[in-house]
C-alpha cells in the first residue's frame, strides 16, 4: 500500500507539471524612447536606479518636512488600507497555494448500538458496537491541466499587484505631505506680507490723512490711500483662513496632530529638493509602482486564461483513507484490523450551454482590458515626467523674472514714494506703485509654490518616495512579507 500511495504521489507531480497558461509576453511601451526635447524642456539625463530612487529624507531638505512625512508614513489612515490588504491578498494567496497539496485529516469514530430480538437474525437481542481511526485524503483534485496551479498564480500575482498598489499609495502619500506643506508655508508667507503691506498702507493713509486736513491732499487721494488699505485687510482675512485649512489638511494627511516638537521650517527661496535626472522613459518601467502593479494585473489575466482552459478538461479527484476497524475499542489497533478505503472520481463536462466557452472568452477580454491598463499607465507616467521637465525649464526662468519684477517694483515703489512726499508726483502715482509691489511680490511667493509642487510631482512622477535612504530597510520589509508556503 505504501509503495502504491508513492507511485500516486510521484504520477501526481509529473502531471501536474502541466499548465495551459499563454506564455506571457511584455507589451511595448507605447510611447517614445526619448522624452520630448525644446527650449521649454529640461533636458532628460540618464540616470542610474540607486540616482533615480533617491530616499525622501534625501530629496527633501526641510528638517521640518521630513518630520511630517515620517509621521504621515505611520499614522496615515489609507496607508494602513493599502498595507491590509497587502495581508487579505497574500492570506488568499496562501489559501490558494495549498490546493495544490493534499489535506490529510485524521478521524476517529465509535458507535455503540442495541439490536431488539425481533429484528436480530439470530432471534436474540445484541448488543454491538464498530470503531475506527484512520487518516485520509478527501476529494483532491489531481491538477493534471494546471487548473489550480493557474489560480493559485493568479493569486500571486494580485498579491505582488497589491504590494505595488502600497508602494504607489505611500509615494502619492509623500508627495501629498510635502505639497501640503509647503502651500502651508506658502500662505504663512503669504500671511505675513498681508500684515506688514497693511501696516505700510495705513501708515501711508495716516500721512495722506494728515495732509488732507492741512488742504495738501484731496479728498480723492485720501479715498484712494483708504482703498489700498481696505484690499490689505481683504488679503489678510483671506490667508488668516487658507493658513488655518492648510493645518487642518495636514493633520488629515498625517492621521494625527502636529508634531509638537516640530522643527524650524527652512525659508521658501532656500534649497529644499534636489534636481533629479529623468533618465530614460524604459526606466520607468522598473521604477513606476502604478506600472508594476498594472504588470502584475496583466499577469494575474493571464493566468486565469489557463485556468478557463484548463476548465475544459476532466476533473479527476481522489479520496483516500487508510487504518484501523474493530467492533471492540480493545481490539481497535491489533494486528489484523487494518483498513483502507481508495476511491478516484471523474468529471468530464459534455454539455453546460455554453458558460465554459463563454468563461474562457471573458478571460481573454479581461487580459485585452489589463493589457489597455497597463499600456494606459505607461502613457500617463511619460505625460507626467514630461510635464515635469517642462515645468522645470519653464518655473526657473519665470522664478528668475518674477524675482527681478519685484526688484523693479521696489525700486518704482521707493522713487514714487520720495517724489510723492516732496510734492512732484501725485498720490496716484504712490498708491500705484504700492498696489504694484504688493502684487508682484504676491506673485512670487506664489511660482516659488508652483515650482516647488513641479519638482514635488516630478519626483513622484519618476517613482521616488517609498524608500527612505537607502534600499535595506524595504528589502527586510519585503523579504518578511514573502508569502509563507
């Protein structure tokens, strides 16, 4: 009997070697091989994959930031979604995987019964009883087409699929922290030139004030000092309030409140990110999370083709037991009561209207679907490094006017105020050249924030944030999430 059930075995694994899954081909990227070039464009310099997946606490400078997006990657409640299901898909991973092995179950059993004389054979009541412990096999099915084997690859895939879907869900997540961050530290600023503009114009309204009632200035010059003033004290209302969201969106991203041992936010003109080269569009291939989970998502279609043709084929299922059986529990593991039972089924579908072809045909559609994500994908991520290097190129030359546009302002702003207050320019001249500068230097503030959220997406765009500093630390992660046979 022994050498009978290894023969099973060793037939089982040679058949089962057999899968009906299409060998997987990688589609071609549809795009170009080379990001778009022109004077708008930063030009895309190669770029090797330890440059390309610089650590965040690396590609952010702000002692402060860093802190927040540290915070974030504990507390935040989609990341813990994302890192749950991670465990759900490989739990049916696991549970998948071991249809591929036999479940032995051990049993044990004893009835005891009375037989009445009138329905005894022999005419007398009797008394008996039958016992059993055996161990056995129930309906396994012999994967002779590679039907579970292609489930069960189905499986690992959507958990590998899953674990890039944390990946994508924890770089958007850095980059929401740190574009989060830095309209907060926008709006303080924005803030604080409100109060100290408002200051300067109603100080200039107290003077005009002064010379109105000494007859030096009209009453229309005094109006129009009040509207300077009156537009200050708008702003200032305005980012009290954009000041107070941006906190409160904070705390969402971060799951919690504020550090309060925050750290010393770095000025908005200092050097907060590091410029990274774009490499080459193949690149992103391998650094993309969203692209390796739409992959894996391809992969699991596929598998499921073989699945659906495996489905076509008999099913054979074998239930097995083998023992001990005694009428007398004292007797039970003698000598001599040894049994066994063997009983192989077969199933051959003949006749189901259609639903296996049917099954099968929406298996190949489902792949054509995954093959359209997955080619989708690669087109966004192109688009969004491509953005990037435009907005790159473009936001430092704008940055550089804006910043002499304010220089120019400024010095508009002080020739207009000396010539207003000796008397050689009018008040509409001045409150021009106030209204001037308050605007260009709003406007600065406000592309130092666009470049800041340019280089923020382009560094998400090109995969980075989900490693730290090094590659370590997420290598012993994944190596402890490797499913368990």
């Amino acid at each position: 009997m022994t050498k009978s059930l290894v023969s099973i075995a060793v037939a089982v694994a040679v058949l089962s070697g057999c899968s009906m899954i299409p060998e997987y081909k990688q589609p071609a990227a549809p795009v170009a091989a080379a990001y778009p070039q022109g004077p708008a464009y930063s030009p895309a310099e190669a770029a090797s994959m330890a440059e390309a997946e610089q650590g965040w606490r690396q590609f952010f400078h702000d002692q402060a930031l860093q802190q927040l997006i540290q915070a974030s990657l504990v507390n935040n409640r989609d990341l813990k979604v994302a890192v749950l299901n991670i465990e759900a898909y490989r739990a049916q991973y696991r549970i998948q995987r071991a249809d591929l092995f036999p479940a032995v179950n051990a049993n044990a059993t004893g009835t005891r019964s009375r037989t009445p004389a009138d329905l005894s054979s022999t005419g007398q009541a009797r008394v008996g009883g039958e016992y059993t412990a055996n161990l056995g096999v129930s309906s396994y099915e012999l994967d002779l087409w590679g039907r579970v084997r292609s489930l069960s690859d189905q499986a690992l895939e959507t958990y590998l699929s899953s674990e890039e879907a944390r990946r994508s869900t924890q770089i958007s997540l850095v980059a929401s922290v740190a574009n989060a961050y830095y309209t907060w530290q926008a709006d303080q600023a924005q803030l604080k030139l409100s109060q100290d503009t408002l200051g300067a114009f109603e100080e200039s309204y107290r003077l005009t004030s002064r010379s109105s009632e000494v007859g030096v200035s009209s009453a229309l010059d005094l109006a129009q000092s009040r509207t300077s003033v009156e537009t200050a004290r708008v702003a200032l209302a305005k980012y009290q309030r954009q000041v107070a969201q941006d906190e409160n969106a904070l705390v969402l991203l971060l799951g919690g409140p504020l550090p309060a041992n925050l750290a010393q936010a770095k000025p908005l003109d200092a050097e907060l990110v590091s410029e990274l080269p774009a490499g080459l569009p193949s690149d992103l291939l391998q650094r993309r999370p969203d692209i390796l989970e739409a992959e894996h998502a391809l992969k699991a279609s596929n598998a499921n083709i073989g699945a659906a043709r495996a489905a076509f084929f008999p099913t054979i299922s074998l239930t097995a037991s083998a023992g001990s059986a005694s009428s007398d529990l004292g007797n039970l593991f003698k000598g001599g009561q040894g049994a066994w039972s063997f009983a192989p089924s077969i199933s051959l579908p003949i006749f189901n209207a259609g639903s296996l072809r049917a099954s099968l045909d929406y298996s190949k559609i489902q792949k054509e679907i995954s093959v359209a994500n997955y080619e989708k994908s690669i087109q966004t991520a192109f688009q969004e490094v491509s953005d990037g290097l435009a907005a790159r190129k473009t936001y430092k030359d704008q940055l550089q006017a804006q910043k002499d546009l304010v220089q120019a302002n400024q010095d508009y702003y002080r020739l207009a105020e000396r010539r207003y207050r000796i008397g050689v320019d009018s008040n509409l001249t001045f409150l021009d050249a106030q209204r001037s500068l308050f605007s260009a230097q709003q406007s600065a503030i406000t592309d130092r924030l666009a470049q800041l959220a340019s280089e923020v997406n382009l560094y998400k765009a090109l995969g980075g944030g989900w490693v730290e500093q090094t590659g370590q630390a997420q290598a012993k992660a994944d190596q402890a999430q490797t499913p368990n046979g």
